[in-house]
C-alpha cells in the first residue's frame, strides 16, 4: 500500500494567497493594530495625530488586500511603502493654506520639513510639531501593515503583537494613567487574537489528516474572552508591590545610553504637550518650550527643612532660539559627596551660607533641588555648568533617590539690598556675553517695547522692576494658545495673546532683558512652597512647578525676578543685619543645624495631602513590607499560569473532539513528539516517523506502532474501520503520552546549557 504524506497538526500551512479572512480575524487585527494610535492620540502629544487609528486601520486593509493579490512579498512591500507615503503625505498637504494647488502645499510641506531638517542638523531645537506627527502617523501606518501581513499571510501573530505592544508601552510610560484602559484592550485583542489564529490551525490540521473540517466556535472565543477579561480585570484590581532599589539602580544605569538620544527627542521636538499628570513634575529637561495646556496636582514631591523658603532651582536656560529656550552642552564635574564644587570666577558681595535638608516625597528623581548657587551636596552628584563653574546648569544625582530619602545641600544665597543693586554698574564679565544674545529673527517691536518700558529706569536693577511689574500685569493661564511654528514665542506673548503660564513670563522678561544689555536666563524648577506650622517644614507640591527670571548683577551674581502674578514678588530689602540674620526673622525659622533636622516624621502627612506622599524609614523596608509583594507577584504569575493553562486545555480538548477517533491519537501523538524536539520531516510517511519515534524513545516502541497502524488504516484503508484497533491506540496514548511529556521536560530543562555552549563556541 502506497503510503500519502499528511501534515502534523504541530504546524498549519501558511503562506497561501487567496485565503478567505475570517470577520473575526480581521476585526482583532484591527483592533490590536488601532489601540497603539489611539492612545497616542489620546495622549495628545501635538496638533493632527487625529487620524492615526485611521492611518493604522487602513494599514491592516491594504495588508489584507495584497495578502490575497500578490504573491511576491517584496513587491507587497514596497506597494505599501509608496502607497502609505503617498496618503500620508496627501493628507498633510491638506493642512497648507489654500491657493496654488497641490504643487503649492507640496511646496508647503516641503518647506516646513526642510526648516526642521535644518534646525536639526545645526544642533538648534524645533518647536515644529509637524515632522512628528508625520513620523508617527507613518508608524500608525507600518504598524498596521506588519500586523495585517503577519496575520493574514505569515500566520505569525506574535510579529503582530510584539511591535504594537513596544509602541504602546513607549507611549503610555510617559502618559497619565487614566490612558491605562487602551493597555488592557490591546491585552484582551492580543489574547484573542492568538486563540483565533490557534483555531485556524488546528482546523487547518484536521482537514489534512482527513477529518471533517470543525464548525466555526464562538463559544470557544466567547469563553476565551470571558477568561481574558477575567484575568485582566484581577491584574488590574490587584495591589502593586514595592520597587527594588537595586532593580531601579539597575535600571538606571542600563538606561544611561538612552539619555543622550532622549535629549536630542527634547530638542528636535520640544513643543510636544507634556501630559497632564506630569506636565511639569520632577521633569526638567534640556529645552523650555511653549506648550498648549497643562494640569499639576497636589501632590506633594519635597520637604525642606531651611531658615526660609526659596526658589528651589534644578536647571537654567540660556540660549533662545525665537521658538523656545535651551540650555547650551555643558561640562560636567563629579563630585563627592560632601565635596566642595570649584570656586566661583569672581568673589561675590553679599552671599551667606544657606543649607537646606531635603525629604523626597516623589516617587523617584535623578534632579537635586537647591536655592541659589550650590556649594556642597552630601550624595554623590554631577554638577553641570557652562564656562565658569559659577555658570550653573544642573545638579544631577548619581544614582536616582527614592521616596523618603534624603540629602542636605549648601549653598550661597544672596542677601544683596536694593541700593546694592542700584550701585552694582554694568561691567559685565564676558562669560555673560551668552546671555545678551538673541536671535535675528526677533521682531523689532520687542526690543522697541522692551525700550519703551524701561526709558525711565537709570539703572539695570530698576529696569528689571519696570519690565516685571509691566509683565505681572498680564493674564495668568495654563490653558493658552500654543504659538504657531514661524512664530516668535514673546513675541506672539506679548502682541497676540497677552497671557500665558509661568514658561511664557520668564521667557518674555528673559528676552525683554537681554534685549535692552542686560544678562538674563530662565530658571525652572519650584516655588517657594507653603510652610507646615504642625512640623516647621516647607511643603513643596506639583503645582509649585515653575520658571522665572535671573539677571546678572556684576559683582553680586545672579539675582532673582517673578514676571509671573501667580507667586509674589520676591522680598527685597534695603538692609540686613550684617549677621546675615534678616531671612530667619523675616519668615519665622529659627536659625539653627538643619542638618540634623529630623524629616523622618513626614508619615503624619494625611492623605488629603498627597496620595502615598508618606516617607519612608532611611532604614529600609521591614520584612513583612518586603515578603507581601513577593507573595502576592508570586500568586499573580501562578494565577496567570493557570488560567492560560486552562485555556489552552479547552482550546486542546475541543479541536481534538472534532477529529474521527483513529486520527485523534495520532493528532496527539504527532503534537507531543513536536514539543519533545521530534518534529515530523514533510517528506516522512506515517511509517517513517514511527520507526524516527521508537529509535529516540524505545519504550514507546510498540505504543507508537499500535497508533500509527490504526492511523493508516483507517484514513488510507478501503475496508471499515477496525474499531479494535482505535481502541487499542486509545490506550496506547493514555501510556505514552507520559514517556513523551518526561522527554520534552528533559529537553527544556537542557536547553539553557545548550544555548550556552553556543554561546562559548
């Protein structure tokens, strides 16, 4: 008897062109390719990410045509590489003002991406959003591709899934949480979406070995989703353990490559929105751009023990492109803790000691927070400055802190009077040079405002009153109308919308500053904060994120300005005791060592104040904090482990029910040899494979035989089936399925030193 060859039920065929696509196939495609653009959507990053779940959809649609219509994948390929082009230049074409046709807003658009190629090639910053929503709406567009084609004609579902799952988590580890629900839709689409394809399979399977193709099963996708949804739900209900310190070090240090990449991101794309829930936060990057709308909360991020509050600075600013603010490559020095940072290029007048103890209430930060000109820091830290060491930037951590730990920082403080100021002159150092530079494009008219505010003042120190007082007149909003791309910042402040958040004040004044000769730049980082009587700490709070102005007084250094008529003007005296005491008495503190301040009773802080803002002990976790949420990841993965379990048994059990019964034991058979490294050649016969089988597993000799013969004979034997022979194959495979399960254990549990040995050779 001729022997037929028939495909083991381990691998479906793929590859066919022509094949009808279930609706429900198509449908979970869509959904997983869709979820990703629409969160990026929800996000709202920029202007005109609107149609990226449409850029995505059509993507899986025109996979699913050339599925069907071309066999050749290169040439698939790059049909969809010049057709997704093609409509997704189209439609940013359409955005050009009108007149000149297509060819004109072709030229348009070309001019637009040229600028920004420009800008970036120039090592310059953008606040053009357009090439970013263009790049990610091509994204939308491949992404959906690839998904449709490895679905539709590679029968491949996890080179669907696993691209669409990195551009989701990317978008959503900087997105508010609220976004989460687009995670678990992509979850629940990815896992029926493999329960689907594991479907078409074994239906694939069963008509190739000659058994009647099963009926379509919404009850087994319906239980599967119930399953999915269920254990989604559990997820998300569960408590979140604790984060490892030594994971988040780790962490950190495997992600210092991608800082330099993520600062060039800020640069080339610094007008993106920031979310809501971090619009400012603990986040303070290498560019200060105008942003459409933001939200802070309340939530507090610091407690200071200090004689008074300050400004409690974390980056300066000091080249201004016309669009935005960035802060020039600085040099960078390590330092020590308790290591004192290089002197000052030119002793100042009027400085004092200020040291300030900090309790980080916030998650995590890699920022220090510190008033005035930092000294001396008691961890380990880099100091960033541009050409003098008196030319701050940044003060980084070496290795990020944690919520409830602590530090204490020196610094010199200015207690510089009115008349001192007046009297300071305008022999500028020449490292201030940089920041009297403005762009060309600035319109005139600033400068000429700039002049007309200031025509009174005789002096630098009365010229910035003037300008502060003229720009705390205007209307304070976080809710503004972002400025156009060829548009001046100040500009379109200070002529079109007349309000503005705290970045729009203290760049206005920055500019209005420089523009009639007088050294200035952008400080970001936190307001004062509000004193805690119960505890005699500073509270500092999300919504205390902010930037002001600093002008450079020769002789006293950098001096403080508040534009902005959210926060009140800074206190400004004609004299103090030359003790140095005037701060303590004027806000209340004590002076005294707040070096040995105890913050450790932060933890009465009520939840009204903050959601989880309690300190933890420097100590360390107790054991009972640290055994529950391994106890409790530990029931999450057993958790998960069984219900996939349980789903995967369904999905089993219900597709070999459709098998006739002298091929279902072979079914299984070929299956368990395939996980136990046995795989089936194509040119193998039925009888062939058994004599492979019985030489790797000699036990399993006569059970192989018994299940091979009943297969035989009852797909390729003219006569009626010997229902004996079935019977016996039965039992033959409640036997050996044992011995093959024990082999592909065995082989698992060897695969780690083989990939090692590979690795070494």
């Amino acid at each position: 008897m001729q022997e037929v060859w028939a495909p083991s039920v381990a691998r479906a065929p793929a590859r066919a062109v022509g094949r009808r696509e279930s609706p429900v196939t198509i449908a979970l495609v869509l959904l997983l390719a869709c979820t990703p653009a629409v969160s990026v959507t929800a996000a709202g990053w920029a202007d005109r990410l609107e149609l990226l779940g449409f850029f995505a959809a059509a993507g899986v649609l025109f996979a699913l045509l050339l599925s069907r219509l071309i066999r050749p994948a290169a040439l698939a390929h790059l049909l969809a590489l010049v057709f997704g082009a093609a409509l997704v230049t189209a439609y940013f074409a359409t955005l050009a003002p009108r007149g000149g046709g297509w060819q004109g807003r072709l030229a348009w658009l070309w001019e637009r991406l040229r600028t920004w190629w420009e800008v970036a090639v120039s090592g310059g910053a953008s606040s053009d959003t357009l090439l970013f929503a263009i790049t990610v709406a091509l994204l939308a567009w491949f992404l959906g591709y690839a998904s449709g084609w490895f679905v539709f004609r590679e029968r491949s579902p996890w080179w669907a899934i696993l691209p669409n799952g990195c551009a989701i988590l990317l978008n959503l580890s900087y997105s508010p949480p609220e976004l989460l629900i687009y995670l678990i839709i992509f979850l629940l689409a990815a896992m029926l979406l493999l329960v689907d394809i594991t479907q078409q399979r074994a239906r694939a399977a069963a008509r190739a070995h000659g058994a009647a193709s099963p009926d379509a099963t919404p009850s087994v996708l319906l239980a599967a989703t119930v399953l999915s949804a269920g254990l989604l739900g559990l997820a998300w209900v569960l408590p979140s353990g604790g984060i490892s310190q030594r994971v988040a070090d780790w962490w950190y240090t495997a992600s210092a490559p991608w800082q330099p990449l993520q600062a060039t991101f800020d640069r080339l794309f610094a007008a993106l929105n920031a979310p809501e829930r971090a619009g400012r936060g603990l986040n303070f990057g290498r560019t200060l751009a105008p942003r459409a709308a933001f939200e802070l909360g309340e939530q507090p991020v610091l407690a200071i023990a200090a004689r008074e509050p300050r400004y409690w600075r974390a980056a300066t600013y000091d080249r201004y492109t016309g669009q935005l603010f960035v802060s020039s490559d600085p040099s960078t020095l390590q330092l020590g803790a308790e290591q004192t940072r290089p002197p000052d290029s030119e002793p100042y007048e009027a400085r004092v000691e200020f040291e300030q103890r900090v309790q980080l209430l916030a998650p995590q930060t890699n920022m220090l927070f510190a008033a005035d000109a930092p000294v001396r820091v008691s961890v380990p830290a880099y100091y960033d400055y541009r050409e003098v060491p008196d030319d701050f930037a940044s003060l980084r951590l070496q290795t990020p802190l944690r919520r409830g730990q602590q530090y204490t920082v020196v610094s010199m403080v200015s207690v510089a009077t009115v008349s001192d100021l007046r009297a300071a002159g305008t022999d500028y150092p020449a490292w201030t040079r940089r920041y009297r530079e403005l762009p060309r494009s600035l319109p005139i008219r600033v400068r000429q405002e700039a002049a007309r505010i200031t025509a009174g003042a005789t002096n630098a120190y009365d010229k910035a009153v003037a300008l502060e007082s003229y720009l705390r007149q205007f209307r304070y909003s976080t809710r503004v109308k972002q400025p156009p791309p060829d548009r001046d910042w100040v500009d379109y402040m200070l002529f079109e919308t007349r309000e503005g958040y705290c970045d729009y004040f203290a760049a206005a004044m920055t500019v209005m500053l420089r523009a009639v000769g007088i050294p200035a730049r952008v400080a970001s980082g936190f307001a004062p904060g509000e004193r805690d009587a119960s505890q005699d700490l500073i509270i500092v709070r999300e919504s205390h994120a902010h930037s002001w102005t600093e002008a450079y007084f020769p002789g006293y250094g950098w001096i403080t300005f508040e534009p902005s008529a959210l926060r009140p003007i800074p206190p400004r005296l004609e004299s103090f005791g030359l003790d140095g005491s005037l701060f303590g008495d004027l806000f209340g503190f004590e002076d005294e060592d707040y070096s040995l301040y105890d913050l450790e009773g932060l933890s009465d802080i009520s939840a009204t104040n903050a959601t989880g803002a309690a300190a933890e002990n420097q100590a360390g976790p107790g054991l009972l904090q640290l055994i529950v949420p391994a106890l409790l990841a530990v029931a999450v993965v057993l958790l998960v482990g069984l219900v996939a379990g349980a789903l995967l048994l369904l999905l089993w059990q219900h597709n070999l029910r459709s098998l006739r019964p002298h091929v279902r034991p072979y079914a299984q058979l070929s299956a368990f040899a395939a996980w136990a490294g046995l795989r089936r050649r194509p040119s193998d016969t039925p009888y062939e494979y058994a004599a492979t089988l019985s030489r790797a597993v000699p036990p399993a000799r006569s059970q192989v035989q018994t299940i091979t013969e009943a297969y035989v004979r009852g797909t390729y034997g003219r006569g009626p089936l010997d229902h004996e022979l079935a019977r016996r194959a039965v039992e033959a495979w409640a036997t050996l399925r044992w011995l093959l399960l024990r082999r592909a254990l065995q082989r698992w549990r060897r695969l780690p030193v083989q990939w090692r040995r590979g690795d070494e050779r």
